[in-house]
C-alpha cells in the first residue's frame, strides 16, 4: 500500500478540482444548449395538448462542486510575493564588504560609494618565483623597484669620465635630453576598478523569480540572510597590470646572451651563448586576469627559457668575413680621441642586421654628449679644429664605410668631409654630426642573410670588419676601392692686418686646405681580372684660406754710429 506525501496530495487535489471545474463548465455548456433545442421545439408548435406537461431545466437543479483550495499552498505563494515585490535590499546583503540590509537602491548606492572612498579595496594577491613571494600592491612594487634601480659598482672607471658628466650637469640643459622621468610610465601596482552601479543591481534584483519551487527560494533567502556578499568581482585595469607585470619582468628577467665574435690579432674569437630566463608575460597577465583580485591567492610566476638569439656553432658555420675589413690608425691623436673611438667601437662591434635592415651610425652610437660618456676632443667645423664631445667619431663612421664597401653591402647616406682627413684617402671617408643638421652614414644589409658587424681596437689601431654569407655570385671574388683626381683649387691667402704690431709680425692663424675633387670607384675582380666597375661618385672638398696675421707699424732703424779712422 503506498502513501501519498504532502505534494502528491496537493496535485492530485489540485487536478481534481480542475477537472470538476472543467465538467461543470460542459455541463453547463451541454444543459444550456438543451434547454434551448427544447424552447425552440416549444415556439414551433402551433397547439400544444393541454394535457401535455412540459418539461424545463432551472439553474437550480444543476450542482456544480468546486474544488478545495490547500491554504499550506496559499500561504507560500503569499511568502513568496511580499518577497519579490519588496522596494528594499533582502536581509543580510552585502555588497563589496557593506551591510544594505533594508536599503533602498539609492540608500545602498550611495554607502557602497561612500565606503569604497573612504576605505578603497585593494588587491589582495601575492606573487611567487619559487624562492621569493613578491607583493601586488602599488607600495610593494614601488619598494622592489627602488631596491633594483639601487647604483651598482662600476669596476670599469675608464667608461664615463665623472668630471665630464659634472661639467655638463652644471651647463645649461639640453632640450633633447630625455630625463625619463618614471612618473611618466603611471603608477606601479595593480590597481582595480569598481562597477558600483551593477552591483547594486544586482543585489537589488535578487529573489525576484516566481517560478521557483518553494523549498530552493526559502532555503537561497535564508542562505543570504546569513550574510552573502552578492557584489561581482572588481574589475582589473589592465593597463596597470600591464605595467605590473613589466616591472617585475625588469626585476626576475635573465636575458639570453649571444654568442659573439672578437678578434686576436688576425684571429676570431668566438664566446660561448648563455641562455636566459624570463616571465612567460602573456601567460603572468592571463592568470591575473582570471583570479579573483580580492581572494588572497598565492599565483606561481610563469618562467619561460630565453634562447640566445646567435649560437656558437652558428657563428663559425656560417659566417664568413666579407671582404678584407679595413683598419685605420689614431696613433696621433689625444687622449680624449682615442678614448672616444675605443668608446664607440665598443657600441658598433657586434651589431647584426638582418636581410633589409639599415644601419644608422648615428643611432647606434647615440648622441654624442658628455652626459652619454664622450669626451671632448678635436673635430672639423668649417674648415677650422674645434673642440666637441665626442671628436674623432668620423674616424669611426669612415673605416666602417670601406669595410662595407670591400664588402659589396648597399651605401644608403654618405657624405664626404668639408677638408681631407688624415686616416683615410680623399674620397673614402665619411663624415657624421649628431647636432643640429644630423648627417649619418647609414648603409643597407642586401644580402639573404644577417651579417655581423665587428669592430675592435688594438694598440693605435682601428678595425672594421662585415661577417656574413659569401659573396653570392661568381662573377667576382673581390673587391678594391680606387680614387681619381678631378681637379683642384689653390689655396688663398688672407691676411689680416695688426695696427698694434711692427711689420717685422707675422703669424699663421690657420693654414688652410686646397679645395679638390675626387672621382672613387669600386673595382670587382676574378682573381687577377678586373671584371667591372662601379663609379661611386664625386667627393668635392671646399677651399679653406690660408689666414695671416701681420702688423703695419713701420719701424725706423736707429742711426750708424759714426765710423772711427784712426789718424795720427
């Protein structure tokens, strides 16, 4: 025998009800259309027998039952409706920490406001590397990069000359310096962002639903009741994320480092490649992105192997000097110049380009100031020996364009210098200025491959020196560089006459340099066969007077002593 439960009884009821509804509802409908057949019946009778009874249906004969109503039902769906149509947050909501019980939506919109002002919800995350945990907060990350940006010992006092760079901190500043100054990359520290209105909303449109069942609507109102903080999670502002994530990639980051070529003597050396280690960024953002900012979890920082970029074994398998290199001497010069040079070809030597690429001296070397490391040393302007931080790159800038060209790369910007140098030949050098009207020497890598710049001081001695693929024809083997003359200026002499001196005075202010033109080719040969050539253009060096000085005071010699004859 089974037993019927509470709601079983309800819907059997409940249909039972429904069907007595529906049956008397028939039967009206089929008891109405009788009476009315027989009414008809009786109108169309002309005589009706007297003795005849009639027969007629009152409503009062017919009993219609109505079904039983569960007041238990009645009195739920009286719960369930003052719950649902109530103007006020339900008991026990909180939003972002605050207790709306009771409020209305602006009453609990403005105290969420007003708190999250007052005591602003931050980040509640940490960060792990496997050794240290590393804080998410703006104050924490601040610490840790103050710590990292802490001056370290420079063993290598020959690098920036500190009475140089105080020297050029007490001269006026220079426009095009950029102090980079950190505040203007925002701030550090994940920060998050608050949608305050949505979340009212949502507590707000809680338990609005009718359909459903009594017993799941009871039990979530009681669960809320309990106390539920119902607010979505905050939102990440990704940029500040972004920024996180780079400065904690400046602090664990171990950058891969390239195998290199050096010289000895004639001699390459070759260094070993060193991998590195770095946060995987993207997957770091991701897991950030995805957890919940106010949870306390503890996110392992994803670290990826960073491959050097040139191996070892690919250097000495794949590249090969193209042509001969060239090599200029700087024996003469003073010690701030050959300073200077041995400077810069520590920042040219091993720069690769890859196949398209140009390279540009002046980027490579960057502007020439004392603050950046040069030094003052002597350089041409106008014709005249000038002092200028950084004196002496052109030498630099000119070796490297013959290396170049002995190695058959594409000449992209040159410009000859106003006078002849001393280190190169009259129509191969090549002149550069970061200041004001920049002039660059800048040539092309066109060829399939990359190529490797190497450029090193021995001694006095400046080399340049291309690695790359072979020559990728057999047309040539090599290459030389050939100058013509194509005509030549005297120099003039000017002289400038000194009131104050004696016309015995006479001094040399500047000596000059005779104006001439030069014709360079760049010769291709098959052994011991010139193959072709190619006109490389005209170099015009201008005509700098020779400038005297000399003085216009006429001196009047004093008398002769009168001559003695002696006598008797």
């Amino acid at each position: 025998m089974s037993i019927l439960n509470g709601k079983q009884k309800y819907w059997i009821l409940g249909a039972c009800a429904g069907v007595l509804v529906l049956a008397g509802g028939l039967c009206a409908i089929l008891l109405s259309g009788k009476e009315s057949t027989l009414s008809r019946t009786l109108q169309g009778n002309a005589v009706a027998p007297p003795s005849q009874a009639v027969a007629t249906l009152s409503q009062a004969n017919i009993v219609v039952g109505t079904p039983e109503v569960d007041p238990v039902v009645e009195q739920h769906k009286r719960e369930i409706e003052a719950i649902v149509i109530r103007d006020t947050m339900l008991p026990g909501t909180r939003i972002y920490g605050v207790d709306v019980s009771g409020m209305s939506r602006e009453e609990a919109l403005s105290a969420v406001t007003q708190k999250l002002t007052d005591e602003p919800l931050t980040i509640n995350l940490l960060l792990f590397d496997g050794t240290n945990i590393y804080p998410t907060s703006a104050e924490g990350i601040q610490a840790l990069s103050a710590k990292a940006a802490e001056p370290q010992e420079d063993d290598d006092d020959d690098a920036v000359d500190p009475d140089m760079v105080k020297a050029e901190a007490e001269g006026d500043p220079d426009p095009n310096d950029d102090p980079g100054d950190p505040a203007d990359k925002g701030p550090v520290g994940i920060q998050l962002q608050f949608d305050i209105n949505n979340a009212v909303n949502t507590a707000f449109s809680l338990m609005r639903d009718t359909s459903v069942p009594y017993e799941d609507f009871m039990l979530q109102v009681t669960e809320i009741a309990a106390g539920k903080d119902v607010a979505p999670a905050p939102n990440y502002d990704t940029e500040s994320v972004d920024r996180y994530v780079g400065y904690l990639a400046d602090l664990l980051d171990t950058p891969a480092v390239n195998a290199t070529i050096t010289m000895d003597g004639n001699q390459l050396v070759y260094t070993d490649e060193a991998v590195g280690k770095g946060i995987d960024r993207a997957a770091l953002t991701a897991t950030i992105l995805s957890t919940d900012p106010l949870s306390g979890e503890t996110i392992d920082i994803p670290m990826q192997v960073l491959e050097p970029t040139v191996t070892k074994e690919l250097l000495q398998s794949k590249y090969v000097r193209r042509g001969r290199g060239y090599t200029t001497s700087f024996s003469g010069s003073t010690k701030n110049r050959k300073y200077n040079i041995r400077f810069g070809a520590e920042k040219i030597n091993g720069t690769i380009l890859k196949p398209g690429e140009v390279f540009s001296t002046n980027e490579t070397l960057g502007k020439r100031t004392r603050a950046n490391g040069w030094k003052n040393a002597g350089a041409y302007e106008a014709g005249e020996v000038v002092q200028q931080a950084g004196g002496g790159v052109c030498q630099l800038s000119s070796t490297l364009y013959n290396a170049v060209l002995l190695a058959d790369l594409k000449i992209v910007e040159r410009r000859n210098h106003s006078m002849p140098v001393s280190y190169v030949s009259r129509g191969r050098d090549a002149t550069i200025n970061s200041v004001g009207n920049i002039i660059d020497f800048k040539f092309e890598n066109n060829t399939s491959g990359d190529i490797i710049i190497v450029a090193y001081t021995s001694g006095n001695t400046l080399t340049m020196e291309i690695y790359g693929i072979p020559f990728e024809t057999d047309e040539y083997d090599r290459i030389e560089i050939r100058t013509k003359n194509a005509g030549s200026t005297p120099i003039k002499t000017i002289y400038t006459y000194i009131d104050t001196k004696p016309t015995t005075y006479s001094k040399v202010i500047s000596k000059g340099s005779k104006g001439s033109k030069v014709r360079t080719f760049k010769d291709y040969y098959k052994g011991n066969q010139l193959v072709r050539s190619e006109d490389l253009g005209l170099s015009v060096y201008t005509m700098f007077p020779k400038k005297v000085e000399v003085g216009t005071i006429e001196v009047t010699p004093p008398p002769s002593p009168p001559s003695d004859d002696g006598g008797e």
